[in-house]
C-alpha cells in the first residue's frame, strides 16, 4: 500500500504540474523488464566508443576527481573552440563563449532558464525531442508548437506569424525523432525570422556528425544567425558516450553569460574525468566522423529494409539515428508500443510523446545500436508479427 501523505496542501508547483516521467526512460525500464531489445532511447552499443577515448578517461580518474572550473576545463574548452572555428567557420571565445555543461540537456535547460521570462513564446517543431515541453514551461514559457508532421518542412507564413508572438526559438538539427535535416534555404528563413523578430535562437545539435544529406550546415554558418544563438551539443552521441553527460553551449558573450548562471548555480561542473576524456575525444582525425556517418547509414539502412519486410512503413531519415514507422493497426501508438515490446521483445517509442497535445499514428525506432543487434531486433519482429 502506499504510504498516506502527510501534507494537506497540493504537493509541486505550479512550474512541474502535469509533467511526467520521460516516455523514452519508460520505454527504456519496459524494455529492461521484459528482456527486450531497446530500440527505443538513443543508446549505443559498449563497443562504438573509441578506444583511445575510453583509456583517457580511466586515466583521468586517478589525477582528476575534484571540481573544474565552473564553466569547464580550460583545455576542453580550447580544444571545442578550435574545432568549431574548423568546423563551422565560428570562432567562439573559450573564456567567455564556451560552457561545458552536464549534457546537452542541461544546455539547453539553463539556457531558457536564463533567456526565458514568464509568459514569453517559445517556438519549437512538432514532432519535437520530448525534453523540449517540460524545459520551456520550467521556465515559464508560452509553448508555441508548429506541426511540421506532413512533409517536415517549414511553413514561411506560420513560422512568421508565430514569430510575432515569441522570443525564442528552438530548432534541433538534425533532428529528432524525424532524422529530418532542414534545407539550408530553411535556415536562411529562420535567420530572417529571428533577425525580424529579435528572436534568440537555440540550436540542439549533438547529431551534427551524424548526417547523411548533401546539404546539411549548421545553423551557425547561416549569415547573421550566430550571433543570436546558442548552440547546444556534446559529446553523447558524436563519441558514444550518452552516461558520461558531458556538454557544450556555445554562444556570444552576453547570452553565455547570462546561461553560465543557471549552470554554475545547478551542476556546478560537468564529470572531470570525462571532461579530459573529451580532449582526447576532439583530437579524433577526421575520417572518424565520416566513419562515424557511414556507419549508422548502413544501420539505417538495415532498419529501413527490415521494417519494410515485416509489413511496417518506416520514413528514411536525413539525420540522426531515428526512424519514424507507422504501423498497420488501429491501436494507438502507445497501445502498439507495448504491444511490441511485450510480445515481440523491442521496445520503441510512442510517437505522441513527441507532440505537447494528442496521439500519434507513428512510432520511433533508433538504429543507435550495433548491426548485430538490430538484426536480432528485426529477427524477433518478423517471428512476432501481431499487426
């Protein structure tokens, strides 16, 4: 039986009422229970991160276990400026523009706590990474969803018309769960918009070297965009390291020093030990990040056929490790996923958790996991079909 609470009063405030546990954890504990195969959180396999990176870190542990710096290890912080100004053309000051944070999640978190008044609109794209909902009415944000479900491309007229009303805007790039990547003519728009508008924009983009299109860029290498934004990524899924929580908001000095903040007062710091690892992380060549590419692409396209063959309708992704497949049955996609994963042994992930309001006629799957393993997965679907 539960234990009665002792309180009279309604317990949480106002700033948690409604929010619930992260479907994709549920998912995740679902999966752990039923001994299924976890295709539903962005989780890769022990054996994808490199080597050398790993040794880093163990070696860390023995001279590294007390606090950095707030904002983060100074050589981590050169080494991410130095491969931003390579990679993307911007050069962020790594005293004043970079912070290390506890993942990107947290990046992205202190940032609308910092940016964010009460009250203020907030943009975001729907179907959108399920953290998004939560963290802006934290901050007291306006949701301001704009459903991008049909085709996945920006509507000019509703973006402007929503702009007129916000503050913000948050676009994650590539992105999740679509594995959508917006064309650089959709960038300009949204540079146009924010300039218009005077709109701060927050770039989620841990899958920046995970992409598979021709004409991905970053938002950043959009002329006037970087100047109002803050760019928000890590080293989770670039380097396959999701538990070591360690992240990156880059961004000009009046916006990082109001996100620094939040951070300083709330982590304090980002894990030492996998800070050092990070250096190590960034002197990778460049060929590991083709590689890196090329490797989920093949997964990708593995999940892609496999889903087809077992009479599922899976859409391609541009990005990301994600799939969205709809499924021939009448059940909802939170019934249909734990159908899956109670009677066929994978778990994914209710494409509804995706959106602020209602139900969903899809469902996600990630090929983060090595091939061995989406074999298995598609193995169990195709001897388990219940649609």
């Amino acid at each position: 039986m539960p234990t009665p609470s002792p309180f009279s009063r309604r317990i949480g405030s106002e700033r948690v009422a409604g929010t619930r546990e992260s479907v994709i954890r549920e998912m995740t504990r679902e999966a752990h229970e039923h001994d299924a195969i976890n295709l539903s959180q962005g989780i890769p396999d022990e054996d994808e991160t490199p080597a050398s990176v790993k040794e880093a870190a163990k070696d860390a542990i023995d001279t590294s276990s007390q606090y950095t710096i707030t904002w983060g290890l100074p050589e981590l912080r050169e080494a991410v400026s130095e491969r931003y100004a390579e990679w993307k053309g911007v050069r962020y000051d790594p005293e004043t523009e970079v912070t290390v944070t506890t993942g990107t999640s947290e990046a992205v978190v202190s940032t609308l706590l910092a940016l964010c008044d009460p009250g203020d609109g907030v943009i975001y794209f729907e179907p959108t990474y399920e953290s998004y909902i939560p963290a802006v009415q934290f901050a007291g944000g306006e949701p301001m969803p704009l459903d991008i479900t049909d085709g996945l491309e920006l509507d000019a007229d509703a973006l402007w018309d929503a702009a007129e009303d916000a503050s913000m805007l948050i676009l994650n790039h590539p992105h999740n769960p679509t594995g959508n990547v917006f064309s650089p003519a959709e960038l300009e728009l949204v540079a146009d918009v924010a300039a218009e508008e005077d709109l701060v924009v927050v770039t989620d983009e841990i899958y920046e070297h995970i992409v598979y299109a021709d004409d991905y860029v970053s938002p950043v290498e959009i002329d006037g965009l970087a100047g109002r934004t803050v760019v928000c990524t890590g080293l989770s899924k670039t380097y396959s390291v999701t538990g070591w929580r360690v992240g990156f908001a880059l961004a000009p000095e009046p916006l990082s020093a109001e996100l620094r903040k939040v951070h300083d007062y709330t982590s304090i710091c980002a894990p030492t030990p996998f800070q050092r690892a990070g250096v190590e992380a960034l002197s990778l060549p460049a060929d590991y990040y083709d590689d890196l590419s090329d490797s989920y692409e093949r997964r990708g396209e593995l999940l892609y056929d496999g889903l087809r063959e077992v009479g599922l309708d899976p859409v391609k992704p541009d990005g990301a490790y994600y799939m969205l497949t709809r499924y021939p049955s009448d059940a909802d996609d939170t019934e249909f996923a734990h159908r899956l994963v109670r009677e066929a042994g994978v778990a994914v992930v209710p494409g509804s958790s995706f959106y602020t309001e209602g139900s969903a006629d899809w469902v996600r799957f990630t090929f983060s996991r090595n091939e061995a393993t989406v074999e298995e997965a598609l193995r169990r679907l195709d001897e388990n079909r219940f649609w």
